[in-house]
C-alpha cells in the first residue's frame, strides 16, 4: 500500500511538471500563430496543449477515483482515501468541463487549478507514505480541524485581495494596450478564486457533517456553507463575466464570516486527547496504587 501511496504522489509531481510543458508549448504555438497570421499557419491546433492536457487529467482523475473507491484501506488509510476519491471526481467534472469548452481556457488560465489540485494529491500521496509515522506523532482532533479551516477561511480573505489587484493590474494593462494586450485573460482572477474557495467550502461540508451536537451554530454554519457553494458556482457559470470588484462585498462577507463561524465552533467543540495505550499499566494507576494500603 505504501508503494501504490508513493506511485501516486510521483504520478501527480509529474502531471504538475508536464503542465509547464503544455503551458510553454502553447505559448509557442500562438507565438508563432500571431508571427504568420492564421492564413499561412501550417502548424499544430493551438488548442492542442489545453485538449491533451485537460485529457490526461480527465483519464488520471478517473482513474484515481476508481482506485480510491475500490482499493480496502486501513482504518488510517481511510480518510486519505475518501478525500483522494473527492477531490478526483471534482477533477472529473472541473476537467470535462474544460474540454467541452475546446481551449477556450488556456493553459495559463488553468494554471493555478492544476497546480492546486496536483499538488493535494501530492500530499496524499506522501500522507499515505508516512501515516503511520503521523498516527504515531499524533492525532488531529475535531476541534483542532475546525480551528485550521477558520484559519485557512482568514487566508482566503488575503488571497481574495491579492486576485483583486491582480484584476485591477489586468483591466489596467488591457485599457493602456486595447488589442495588442497579450497577458492573462481578465476571466482568470475571478475564476481561480471562486473555484479555489469552492474546493474549499465542499470540504467544509464534509467536515461539518462530523459534528454530532444539537448546538444551534452548527446547523446555520451548514447552511452559511451551502449559500457559500451555491454562490461559487453562480459565479463560475457566468465564466467570470463579474469581475473581482463587482463580487468584492460578496467574498469578503462570506469568507469573513465563515471564519469567525469556524472559530465560534472550535470554542464550543470539547477537546478529546487520543487514547494512549499504557506501557507499564494494564488498570489506572491510582487502582494500583490503592492496592499497596
């Protein structure tokens, strides 16, 4: 199993290099397309890059969906399994999306998504390898996962504010140089973002599920997250027709308050240490200790 871990995070290290790959050979196919003008193009299809590299990851995201799903895993292997099947099938449809729209998002405009994606399995892959050395360190309880995803919600509030200015560099740029503007597509800031934040409030689902108290926070933070999806996705099928701007007081509320609800939850949580076996003990030590009277 250790193996088939270790294959797994090479195999997504790779698919992250091959990617630069594509990404510079698109950029010299449309070089050399605006050098002799499409009438004297001869060249490969300059959608080429994105089709075959949005269908190796459609055939890898599969596959690594189906392996997840069928292989038996210990209990510790589990949630690495569960979250390498989630975030698989989100690539099944993130990707299949992609090749529908037949290179109209290039290799730079998808860029941070497979960077991001790529390197989650990475990470899986090497949790996997040394799970045992991590269960052995310690285990991460529920009150601590809540408090890393008000944290991780904080850092999406700062990377929403840095895709603004990037917006704004974009717009910019573009209104200076009109139609000789060459960069990066003025879709590309709202689009990454939201699909970021859309990963990241499916798994604040998934985590939510785990709570098992009847506190009133807990179900209004469960429907706060679903507004918070159905907000993504809005955005996302409008294909970035909203700029950062115009979605700002939407983004900034909800991961704002996502957080702060994320913290109010980590306070209420109790806080259960793992079990330890004893060593030297087989009853409590203050059992043994009344003994000796």
């Amino acid at each position: 199993m250790k193996l088939l871990y270790l294959l797994h995070a090479l195999f997504y290290a790779y698919l992250i290099h091959l990617g630069f790959y594509y990404m510079e050979l698109d950029e010299a196919l449309w070089v050399e397309f605006a050098r002799v003008g499409w009438e004297h193009y001869e060249g490969a299809d300059v959608d080429s890059p994105e089709n075959s590299y949005y269908t190796i990851w459609l055939v890898a995201s599969l596959f690594t969906a189906f392996v997840a799903w069928t292989v038996k895993t210990s209990a510790e292997d589990s949630v690495i399994a569960r979250w390498s099947f989630f975030v698989a099938s989100i690539s099944v449809i993130a990707y299949g999306v992609l090749l529908f729209e037949d290179g109209d998002v290039s290799m730079k405009e998808s860029q941070m998504s497979w960077i991001f994606i790529g390197s989650f399995q990475v990470l899986m892959g090497l949790g996997g390898v040394f799970s045992s050395f991590l269960t052995k360190v310690g285990k991460i309880g529920l009150k601590q996962l809540f408090f890393f995803n008000g944290v991780l919600y904080a850092l999406a509030l700062g990377l929403g504010f840095y895709f603004l200015s990037l917006d704004n560099n974009i717009l910019a740029e573009k209104a200076r140089l009109g139609e000789l503007y060459e960069g990066l597509s003025r879709h590309f800031p709202e689009n990454t973002y939201h699909f970021i934040l859309a990963i990241l409030t499916v798994g604040s689902l998934f985590l939510g599920r785990r709570i098992k108290g009847k506190a009133l926070i807990y179900p209004i933070h469960q429907w706060l997250l679903l507004l918070f999806f159905l907000y993504n996705v809005i955005v996302l099928l409008n294909r970035g027709s909203l700029d950062m701007r115009e979605t700002q007081y939407w983004w900034v509320s909800l991961t704002l308050i996502t957080s702060v609800f994320s913290f109010l939850i980590f306070r209420t949580l109790e806080n259960k240490l793992p079990e330890r076996e004893e060593n030297f003990y087989k009853d409590n030590i203050l059992d043994d200790l009344s003994s000796l009277e």
